[in-house]
C-alpha cells in the first residue's frame, strides 16, 4: 500500500516554513544532556521512564540549539511553563523569537524550534487503534470522512496534526481545543485558522508540524 506521506530522514535537521525539525530514533541516541540545576530537579521529579524520555528529548532539542543557534548552547535551558509546555532560556532569561516544541514516543524522538509559536508530535502507526478509539472526541464526522478508519498512517498522522496544533496553541488535545481545528485535508495537510502544517513519515512512526498562524507568530 503507498505511503500516505512522504518520509523525512532522521538524525538531520530539516527546514520547513521557518522552522527547524530534528528527529531521531532513540536508539540512535549517544550519551546524555548536560542539565542546568533547574532542570536536574524537574528530571529528578519524574518517574522512570517519563525521566528516560525526557532527557532524550533534550538530548535532541540541544543538538537542534547547537546546529540552529550557533554559539548559543551554552547556557541554554528547555524548561516547563506552569501549563507545561516547555520554553528555551539563555542565561535565566527567555530567548526572545525562539519557540520550542518537543514530543517523543518509545521509539522515535522529535525537537522544533521556529520564530513564532510551534508544535511538533509523533504517533506510532501501532497506535492506530487506540487513536480510532477516541476518534469521536477528537474529530468531527467530516474530519473522519477526510482521514479515513481504515488507514492506520492517516489515522496517526490525524493525530499528530492534532497534537501539534495544540501544542502550538497551548491548549490540550481533548476538549473543545481539538475540535476547534479543523483538518480540511489530509495530504497535503491542510488545518483550518490558516494554521501551516506538514506531516512525514519516519520509520514506523509519523510526524507532524504546525505553526501558528501568521498573525499570532510574534
């Protein structure tokens, strides 16, 4: 069956509408992040695995500063907002026109950084299923006409579009947030609210990336 998106390379850093995306499979991953004292307390507080996965999530979002940042590594910090989301710092202070956006499953970790606010997510095609289990809170029945129940890669590429929008918004996948972006297309995607998106394919999983819209990307 052909692939419903394109496949994007892990390991290399890709640009897309002003944006920079690094993706890898954490297998590949080497090593661990230095972490600034702040974030070495918010890594202590975590549960094992959550731990796991967020150290490879910085391990990635650093290497994405160092490459798209020159000479900024230094002093740099990704740490959770009181919502949650994470935001870059430079010295204590706020990196200003620098978003980050951050997702990882347990096979495949993803970074982002853009001018304007960003979101970044991956699905495992394996969890399709559990993606069609909760498709009725999420999608609307013109959204599931557009995507499709049968295609596993849709339905996680739905999924991630989703996530990514939210993230970019700072709201959460379930409620009305999701529901209040529409996905009018699917491939190429296309998000209601002028919202730039593209989604790629990478090894079992699929990635998604969704900016702002053009007014809210000061």
């Amino acid at each position: 069956m052909e692939s419903t998106f394109r496949p994007i390379t892990p390991g290399h850093v890709h640009r897309w509408g002003g944006a920079a995306l690094l993706v890898a499979r954490r297998r590949d991953l080497r090593g661990s992040p230095v972490l600034s004292p702040a974030e070495r307390r918010v890594a202590d507080a975590l549960p094992g695995r959550r731990r796991t996965e967020w150290l490879a999530g910085r391990l990635v979002a650093r290497r994405l500063v160092r490459e798209v940042l020159a000479g900024a590594a230094h002093g740099v910090e990704i740490l959770p907002r009181a919502d949650g989301s994470p935001h870059l710092l430079a010295d204590g202070a706020p990196v200003p026109a620098v978003h980050v956006s951050l997702s990882h499953t347990a096979h495949h970790v993803a970074a982002a950084l853009a001018p304007g606010p960003v979101g970044v997510d991956l699905c495992e095609t394996a969890s399709a299923p559990a993606v069609l289990r909760v498709a009725d809170h999420i999608l609307s029945a013109r959204e599931r006409s557009v995507v499709g129940t049968d295609r596993p890669e849709a339905l996680a590429g739905a999924w991630a579009l989703k996530e990514a929008a939210v993230k970019a918004d700072r709201s959460g996948i379930y409620g009305d947030a999701a529901r209040g972006i529409e996905i009018l297309g699917l491939r190429p995607p296309v998000l209601g609210g002028g919202r730039p998106a593209m989604v790629w394919r990478v090894g079992g999983a699929v990635l998604a990336l969704v900016l702002a819209p053009a007014g809210n990307r000061g």
